[in-house]
C-alpha cells in the first residue's frame, strides 16, 4: 500500500533518530530544506507542523542542506523513526510542483 502525500506538501525526508533531551530529530534529507521552511511530521503517532528554526549537520549550523544529506532539527514534539517529513507548499509552489505530474 503506497502512502499518500498530504495535499499542498511534499515529502522531504524520513526520521532516523530522535534525541529526547535535546527535542532533536534526526532526518534523512531526499529533497532540499532551508531555514524558515514550513514541514509536517507524520508518523502513526506523530502529526505536527512547525517552521524549520534550527537545523544543523554534523553540530555545525546550517541554513539549507540538500536531497541526502542528514540533518539534527529541533521539533516541537516528539518525533519517531520513520516518520514522514513533509514541506508545507506554498501557494505559489503548488502549480510548480503539479506541472511535474
């Protein structure tokens, strides 16, 4: 059974860890993000959107990171392994991203 992307959004990545005393998720990056991104965390028990504030790879501080890349984000709430990341499309995004279909 193939998941369904939540309308307006699109898959980003997947989460690989997350560290409960730093409210870290670790994500698996298969597009880009950058600072100030709109993303949606959803898993069977997790489902929350938050602006990317904080996002840093390897302990140093970036402002975007690429398809690939793993990357350490500060959540909200509790995030869990294999939770689906999502980037919340922005209106002008979505008839870009529909004329891929």
């Amino acid at each position: 059974m193939q998941e369904q992307v939540p309308m307006g959004e699109k898959e980003v990545g997947v989460v690989t860890h997350y560290w409960t005393h730093l409210g870290v998720a670790g994500v698996h990056l298969t597009a880009p993000l950058s600072l100030g991104d709109r993303i949606h965390i959803l898993g069977h028990t997790s489902d929350f959107e938050q602006d990317v504030v904080s996002m840093e790879i390897e302990h140093e501080k970036v402002s975007r990171a690429d398809a690939g890349q793993d990357v350490g984000l500060e959540v909200v709430e509790h995030a869990r392994e294999h939770d689906k990341v999502f980037k919340v499309l922005e209106p002008s995004d979505i008839g870009i991203e529909q004329g891929k279909l």
